[in-house]
C-alpha cells in the first residue's frame, strides 16, 4: 500500500479530520479561558468595590442602565461607589422585576 492511501482523509500533519476538529476545539476552548480570566478579575474588583449590604443573586446596574430600561423593572438605589479605575464615583442599582411596567 502507498502511504498516499496510508494518510487518505488526514491532513497535511497526518491528523484525522476528526483529530484536526478536535485540535481546533481544544484551541477554541483555550481562547475562551483567557477570555474569562480577566472578566472574572474585574467582577471580583467590583463586588470588592460594593457596599456590604449589596446582596448576591441580584443584578446590580449603574444610572445609564436605568435611564434607558424599558419593562417590567424597579430599581432600588444601593450605593454610590467608586470603581478601580474610573475617576469618577457612580451610583449602583438592583434591579428587580415587578410585572407592572417600569419604576425608577
């Protein structure tokens, strides 16, 4: 047998497709992880940054987020903080759905 038909349906490293789909999957993975890293840090530099009474499970917003909300939302003013990295300190929301239109 030639090695023509060894390597038929591998690519030009001797992979299987089905090795090359999975060398490209682990890549793919591999660039979301370093995507996450740096995400993760900055939402353990926000809650760092919250008020002690900022309670986990709720969606914390800023002024911008509440100006152009539209639904079924209420958002109850938590604090004005500072962020690592901005210059200027910035009011944080909760946002809670009511199902009767929007509150401010």
């Amino acid at each position: 047998m030639s090695s023509a038909t060894l390597n038929r349906g591998r690519g030009s490293e001797g992979l299987s497709l089905r090795e090359a789909a999975d060398v490209q999957l682990l890549r793919v993975v591999a660039t979301v992880l370093e995507a996450v890293d740096p995400v993760e840090r900055f939402v353990d530099a926000v809650e760092g940054s919250l008020p002690d009474d900022a309670r986990v499970m709720e969606v914390l917003v800023t002024r911008p987020v509440v100006e152009r909300a539209r639904g079924d939302l209420q958002f109850d003013r938590v604090a004005e903080v500072r962020l690592k990295g901005f210059t200027e300190s910035t009011e944080v929301f909760i946002a809670r759905g009511t199902g009767s239109g929007p509150s401010r």
